[in-house]
C-alpha cells in the first residue's frame, strides 16, 4: 500500500449502516422526504445526498489520531476516535440512531405491533442543516488538514450530488459533464441556487405566473369541462384498424381504471341496438356494475384480437399500420377530482370535438412550427440502444412521442417562453434575467416527462408514471395526458418554484450563525439579494467537456476528486438525454446558446459501453463496445491522476452486478496509475417492493477510496503468489460487510473493491497462465474478482447449512442462488460466474436440468411446477414424482414441494416416507439451506415467494431437525403521493 498523509477517514472508517438505512430513507418515495435536488429535472442513477456527503467528507477529513487531537484541542469533537466518528455522522446530517430506529421498525413488523411514534426521531439527514460554528469547525480541521481549504472535484457530475453537497459545506467545488443537459441541470442546481439564493424564488413565481398564464390561456378552448368539473387526467389507447370488419381496435391490456375495494373499469361499446359500430364508444362501470373481465383487453404479446369478430391480429399488421401513420388514438376514459377523491367518466361529445379542434391546429401550425424552432424537426438517431418498439410504432421523430393535443400543449409552451425572454432581459439584470429563464425553462422536462405517448396510468397508484420511469423508450399500448392550462403548466412551475426553493434554502441553511431563522428577502426590481444573508462564502465552477481533457483545471489542483463515473452498460446517458435535449435547444438554448450548438448530445465520446456504435462489426461489437469504455475510462483517469494534488484522493462510487464492468473499471483504474486503498458498500437503492421480489438487483455503491501509485513495484508478482491474499480480503470483507447489513449480491460486490486493492497495490501482477504464444500476460482483474466469488461461496454456503458442507454441486448451485441474490430472477452474467465458482457449472447444462430458464440477459430458477418431467421424459434430473430414486438432492426437494403443491401436505409426506428422506442427511441439508435462503418475506400475510411458505410448512409438519428463521415483512411505505 501507499502511506500518503494525510491519510483520510475514509481510509480507516465509513459508517456504512448508518448510511445504508439513511440512504434508503432517502430513496423511499414518501411525500417530503426526497431531494429535491432530485425532482429539478430527469436525470439518472443520481447517488443519494447522505451518502454523497459522507464520501465527499471521509476522503477529506484526516483519520483520527491522538495527535490530531492534540492539534487543535478546542474542538471537542476531535478529543476521541469515538467523538470524532460520531461528529462525521452530525455533519453528514444523521442526528439520530438510524440502526436503533430500523431495529425497533423491524421488529415492530415481525411481531404485528403498531408503533406508537415514528422510530426515526429526527428529521431525514440531507433536511439537516449544520450551523456556522459546525462549519467553521470542520473548515478549520480540513484547513490544518490540507494546508487550505482543499478543492472537491467531480469530473463526471451528472445529476450533480457530489458537488452539491461539497458546496453546501462551503468547499471549493468543480463540477463537469459531457452531457449538455446534465450541465444545464447542474448550473440550475449549483450555481444559481449559490448565486442568489432563495431572493430567486419571488422571481421565478413571478415570470412562471406569467409563462403559464399566457400558455393557460391559448390553451383553454382545447380542454373543455363541464361547470364544477375537475379533469385532471385523459386516458387514451392507440388503436388501429380492423382488416377484416373496418372497425377501429383500441390495443389495451385490460380495462381496469382502479382495483382494491372500489374498482372501476371501462366497458367498450362496439355495437348499440344489434347494429356494429365502426368507432367504439366507452362506459365507465364501477364495482358490482362491474359484469365483464376487465383483465381481457384487446392486445397482448404483440398480437390483438379484433372486438368486432372475436379473430386474432397479426402483430406484423399492426406495426405495418404505425410506420405507415395510421396508428391514431382513441380516449376511453377521463379521470376527475371530487372531496372524494379520483372519479372517472366516459368521454363526451365535447371531449371528441375538442381533440379534432386540437388536431386541425397542429396540422395548421406545423409548418410555421417548424420554420420558427418551435418544435424538433430532428429524426431520432438509429444509432441506438434503445429501440425498445418505438421505431417499430411509427415513432422515428422526436416530435413523435406525443399525441397532437400534447404537442401542442409543448408547442404553445416553447412560443411563450420565447416571447418571454426579451421581455425578463429587459426587466433584470441581464445575468439575474438568463438565471430566471435557465431555472423556468426546465419546467418543459417535467412536462414531457409526464405528458407523453410514452407515459401510463398506475392503476394502484391512481398516478401517472413518467416516461422514464424505466430506462428505455418502451411503447405503450395506452398513455395517459394532463390537461395543460389546469394541470400540467401550474403543476410544472410549482413543482420547479418548491424544487429551487428548497435546494437554495439549503444552502442558505448551512453555516447560518445559530439555527435557522428566516431572512428578509429583499429583493428589489433587478433581483439582487442581501449580502449580508450568507456567512460561508461558496465557489463553485461549472464546465461542460470530456472528463479526458479538463482543460481548465490545472496540474495538481484537486485534494479530493470524488466521482460517480458512468456505469458501463447500465444506462446511456446520452441517448436517452436526446429526448429533453431536443427540445431545450428550442428554450434553453436561447439562454446557453454554447450548450446546444450540435444536433444531439454527445453520444460518440460518452464512457459507456455503447454497443449500438459498433453494431456495423457483427459478432464483435460487444467486444469492441467494452474496449471502448476501458480505453475512455483509463482516459477519464488518467486525466484525474494529473488534475489531482500528490497527496489528495480519489474515490470511485460504483454500483453494477457485471464482472465485465468491475474488469474494466478496475483495469483502467491500475492502468491509470491508481491504487485502491480500500472500499465501502453502501445501500444507496430503494428496497425491493413486493413486484420486484423475483427480480435480482444491485442496492449498494461501492466506494472505492484511491490514491495515486507512485511507482510500480520492483517485485515481480503472479496471481498465484497473492492468491490467498485476495480469499483472505475477500473473507474479512464478506464478514465485515454482512455485520453492517450488506447481503445477497452486494456482499458479494464488497469483496470486488478489496481484491482489486491486492493486485493494484503489487501491480504490475501477472496472470498465472499465459498467452496464446507462451508469454507471460498482465493479470486482467476479473482474475483475482473470480478468486473473491469462490472465497464468497464458500463462507455463503458453510453459513447457509451451519457447517462446511457440499451436497452436488446443482444443489448447491441453487441454494446460492437464493442466498446471494435473493430473487429468482438475475443478470445472465451473474449467474454463469456462480456457476463457475460452485463448481465449474455451465448455466447451458443447468438449463438442459431444467433448474433455470435462459431468458434475454437474465436466467431465472425455475418453479418446482416447472421442473416437471412427463412420463416419457428420459432425463436423469427435474421433477419426477414416481422417481425410484435421485441424482440430485435438488430434484429429490423439489418433487416433495411439487407434490406438496399439487396434491397436499400428506402426499408429500408418503413420498419422503417411500424413499427415505426424512432420514437422508443430503435431504435434510438442502431443505435447510433452502429454508435460510429463500427470502420468507410475507405481504398482507401471503408470502411473497410461494416456495418459501411450502418449505415452512413442510419443516413444521415433518422435518422437526429443520430451523425456521423468523418471517420478515415487505417494506411499510406510504403511498407516494399523487404527482398533480
């Protein structure tokens, strides 16, 4: 290892609970708990505040010492290493004990007991504001520390957590990205909010008021309502026409417009007084009216069935009938607010008329439209990831994803706030007038976001989801729209007002003298603000550039570079980014004009693993794709080791399932020049609901803390001589880790950051095979990461059984699986590298075993239903209930739970009886390893996993030897409040 001073806290020490479950409070969609840094404009995978905050610190603050504390010993905070440690979580904002808190929330649901109170007695961390005494301390810390106050960096900001949170301790800040629009972002979040403050905010309601009023009102004939009614949402199906009848076919799933104890569903009407209709009419049924199926809809897997003669449509008609512009839309029903709540009703005639009216106008302005750069004439690139079945449904523009009354609620939006924008340069100041316009003209993301083809109703929500509410353009069958004058303008402003508002409050907060109080906000007709409301003096630089060359940050510059670099293949930024960009030219760009020169974003330099750029080459694209990530992100990192002070650090955030991505990443962090000192995983993702219990995922970052590698070593090493160094970190890690509440695959991502830190800090290593010539090869990393897994298997399956046991290696390939991923759905990936580690398993024969089921990516453990083998059926392994014996315990468990499933209890025990089982110690072994991995999660008193209550019954009945762990309890989150 390197011995750099200062050596920093995040060397020795991260509180990783705490900043797990605050992490996750964070993340849960609860009204008034989430950033709203986060809700300012669509980005994604930003990191959570707290934990941003803690890294930002623990790679800035010293570790602890007696001599730091001898040091200055006016601060109390720094007299002890427990003092001090607890100071680290008051700064980071955790002004309570959220172990404790999710203790008491934990077994209040396992035992049924309603709380008296919120265990979490204080408010969420990033809510907390610290005080000018508290800043002033750890400035003048990190001032002794550093020798000045040391500069944060964030290269690849994004969303811009990271150096949010660095600016609001009053730290120099730098904060770049490629990506047009996250810089717009990030200027809206930082830099303004730290230039003005909170003396903004009358001004943004004021212009806001203005934009959406002369929007509201051109816009009001197109959405008319009846006297004393409330339209707050349109739904809407595409439907196309019938070949045979002529008819048209609305291409819904199903009908259901709410369920629970007040259902209500749409009724279509094809045929009145025994004649057909051409054009379907709608009903609204509720409850006992309710007498159809409203989950027999018109479409699924891609093929329709015709309403008017009951025969299927082919799924190549319907695409043919989208590309050719005859795909149109169909509103089946609208949805309305009473003191009762949500009600829905049947379209009228004025609804129909008003939709034709907004038709025409389209029709009428486009080419105006787009002669004045009112609307995106740009195609969608076809180089893209993301062809999700929008291309295949007629969607080839931007201007596309939108129905014509949505367009032209955007369009309307777009020519007042270019009318607007002379008018606010001539009343303000001219940097205070583009500030204004730069934060109103990101209340357009929010309305895209939600008022597009691309959006849908969630009926148990009674809310609509966004079009990103998953990361791709995926078609929907049927979309929701808000009205513009009533509901999504004022809707937009309030929500941009309440996210400035609260992002420059914060900042305002911290360093206040004493707690909080309200300041006069004066502010008078040019917007300046009172110098005197801000006692921590705040600088933060804003660029927009390739992370490779950051021209304007010189040599040695940065004490902490701390990053969330883009996640390999997980999301690409830039493509889906195009969908704002492409109309923040149009309003935006007046105001950033060097921020939307070009067509697109940035897509050929972003670091991502970009498949779709190489798709011309065939086979090799995926291989040329990930070559291409390294190369940048060894690019990236390099430029970081020169911008970089000799001392400072460098901490990596990284959250991804894929050995291929920890391979590169960890290669062109060595090869940069890098040594990982150590790692931290934080559960920074929101908890599994009930809906994802079969579905794996990544919940933890993983913070690898770096420093610089002064010279490469003089010993040769080989990956066989650090072997046992790697199981060894692997080991300490998994345990460690597994006491702060890290499980299932992250505990598995833990033990990536500490191998890594073997080899980089006795690079250069060499793989113990050789090349195809007989040379000697640089190790790859995935090397020593498959050395962790093995280690990680085998301590995961000595706990599962309570001893060191190994029953065949399907069996226990299953049992892992459970263990460690907690789902039974995961990446294809994942699974062919604990096949490898369990025993040199291929997923191919566990497929031809009927243990797992290849899908597209993913490979998901088949149901013991689903194993069944028929009679004539020769293959040695599944479900086989008249089987005379077993190859593999795993068949032998889950024919007993099959039978159990099928034909009872008492069945399944004469099967066990009549081959022995009771007695087999192989048997009792599985069934005990399956008990403790299967996740015995219950919602509403139904488990979750089906298998998991067969096993427990089974165990209670019959198998006495068998230890059943307590039951837990799905995630008690309020419902997200409704977003209009």
């Amino acid at each position: 290892m390197n011995h750099i001073e200062p050596r920093v806290l995040s060397e020795d020490w991260l509180p990783v609970a705490e900043l797990s479950i605050e992490s996750r409070r964070e993340a849960a969609p609860i009204p008034g708990q989430f950033p709203k840094l986060k809700t300012l404009h669509q980005w994604w995978a930003r990191r959570p505040i707290v934990a941003s905050a803690a890294t930002v610190l623990g790679g800035l603050l010293p570790a602890w010492s007696p001599n730091l504390a001898a040091r200055i010993p006016d601060i109390p905070e720094l007299r002890s290493e427990k003092a001090y440690r607890k100071w680290l979580l008051h700064l980071v904002g955790i002004w309570g004990d959220p172990v404790e808190a999710k203790r008491l929330s934990q077994e209040a649901k396992a035992t049924g007991t309603k709380l008296k109170s919120n265990p979490y007695t204080y408010r969420p961390a990033f809510k907390n504001s610290l005080d000018e005494i508290s800043v002033r301390a750890l400035h003048r810390v990190l001032e002794e520390t550093w020798g000045r106050l040391p500069v944060v960096a964030d290269v690849t900001a994004g969303g811009g957590s990271i150096p949010w949170t660095a600016l609001r301790l009053g730290l120099p800040t730098h904060a770049n990205d490629l990506n047009s629009v996250a810089t717009s972002v990030l200027i809206a979040g930082l830099e303004i909010p730290a230039t003005h403050g909170t003396v903004l905010t009358p001004l943004l309601r004021k212009w806001g008021g203005v934009l959406v009023e002369r929007a509201s009102k051109r816009l009001e004939s197109f959405f008319p309502k009846a006297a004393h009614e409330k339209v707050t949402n349109y739904l809407f199906a595409h439907a196309i026409t019938c070949p045979r009848t002529g008819g048209l076919v609305p291409l819904t799933p199903d009908w259901w417009l709410r369920k629970g104890d007040k259902p209500v569903a749409a009724r279509m009407v094809t045929e009145v007084d025994g004649a057909q209709l051409t054009t379907p009419r709608f009903e609204v049924a509720n409850g006992i009216d309710i007498d159809f199926d409203p989950n027999k809809g018109t479409i699924a897997g891609g093929r329709a069935v015709s309403p008017y003669d009951n025969l299927a449509i082919d799924g190549g008609y319907i695409k043919g009938e989208a590309k050719a512009g005859r795909m149109v839309s169909v509103l089946y029903a609208v949805v309305t607010k009473t003191t009762n709540g949500r009600s829905f009703r049947a379209p009228t005639d004025a609804d129909l008329t008003a939709l034709a009216a907004a038709q025409e106008e389209v029709e009428a302005c486009m080419p105006r439209w787009h002669a004045d750069g009112v609307v995106p004439a740009a195609e969608i690139p076809t180089t893209s990831n993301y062809d999700r079945g929008h291309r295949m449904y007629g969607i080839s523009k931007w201007a596309d994803f939108f129905s014509p009354r949505q367009l032209l609620t955007h369009a309307v939006f777009v020519e007042e706030f270019q009318r607007l924008v002379p008018e606010v340069r001539g009343a303000l100041d001219p940097r205070v007038a583009d500030h204004v316009l730069t934060e109103l003209a990101l209340m357009q993301a929010k309305a895209l976001n939600y008022n597009a083809r691309q959006t849908s109703w969630n009926v148990n929500r009674q809310s609509t989801r966004s079009v990103f509410e998953k990361h791709n353009f995926a078609f929907k069958w049927t979309f929701v729209e808000f009205p513009g004058p009533e509901e999504l303008l004022p809707w937009c402003l309030s929500q941009l007002v309440d996210a400035y508002d609260e992002i420059a409050r914060l900042l305002e907060e911290t360093g206040r003298p004493g707690a909080y109080h309200e300041i006069a906000r004066l502010v008078d007709a040019t917007g300046r603000r009172d110098p005197s409301s801000r006692n921590i003096p705040r600088s933060v630089h804003i660029t927009r550039g390739n992370a490779a060359d950051l021209a304007t940050l010189p040599a040695r510059s940065v004490d902490h570079l701390c990053m969330d670099p883009p996640y390999y293949a997980n999301v690409m930024y830039s493509e889906l980014s195009n969908f704002f960009y492409a109309w923040e030219r149009l309003t935006l760009g007046l105001v950033r004009p060097d921020l939307f020169r070009e067509e697109s974003t940035d897509a050929d330099n972003e670091a991502v693993t970009n498949q779709a750029r190489f798709g011309a080459l065939g086979r090799r694209k995926k291989e040329l794709a990930d070559l291409d990530y390294e190369a940048k992100m060894e690019a990236i990192f390099a430029e970081c080791r020169r911008v970089m002070s000799d001392n400072g650090v460098l901490t990596v955030m990284f959250t991804n399932k894929d050995a291929r991505a920890w391979d590169a990443l960890g290669s062109a962090l060595i090869t940069a020049g890098f040594v990982v000192q150590t790692s931290w995983p934080v559960a920074t993702e929101s908890e599994s609901s009930s809906h994802q219990a079969n579905k794996n995922a990544a919940e933890s970052t993983i913070m690898l803390v770096c420093r610089k590698r002064e010279s490469a070593s003089t010993v040769k090493s080989f990956l066989d001589d650090l072997a046992a160094d790697i199981r060894a970190a692997a080991r300490n890690a998994s345990t460690r880790f597994a006491e702060d509440g890290i499980d299932g695959v992250d505990l598995m991502l833990s033990t990536y950051g500490p191998a890594l830190s073997v080899i980089s800090s006795h690079w250069p290593v060499y793989s113990s095979t050789p090349d195809e010539s007989g040379r000697e090869r640089l190790l790859r990393p995935e090397e020593a990461l498959d050395i962790a897994r093995q280690e990680v298997v085998r301590l995961r399956r000595s706990r599962l059984v309570g001893k060191a046991a190994q029953v065949d290696d399907y069996t226990d390939f299953v049992l892992l699986a459970w263990d460690i991923f907690r789902a039974r759905e995961f990446t294809f990936d994942t699974a062919r590298l604990l096949a490898l580690a369990v025993g040199g398993l291929r997923i191919d024969d566990l497929a031809k075993a009927k243990i797992v089921k290849i899908g597209n990516g993913t490979v998901a453990l088949l149901e013991p239903k689903d194993r069944l083998r028929r009679g004539g059926d020769s293959a040695s392994s599944g479900v086989k209930p008249v089987a005379p014996k077993f190859d593999y315990v795993i068949d032998a468990v889950d024919t007993t739970l099959y039978i159990a499933a099928e034909d009872g209890m008492p069945a399944a025990k004469q099967f066990m009886d009549r081959l022995g089982l009771t007695g087999n110690a192989a048997f009792l072994t599985a069934v005990q390893g399956l008990v403790n991995a299967i996740p015995r999660t219950k919602i509403k008193g139904g488990w979750v996993i089906p298998q998991a209550g067969l096993l427990d019954t089974l165990a209670t009945l019959y198998l006495p030897s068998i230890v059943c762990p307590a039951e837990e309890f799905g995630p008690v989150v309020s419902e997200q409040e409704r977003l209009f």
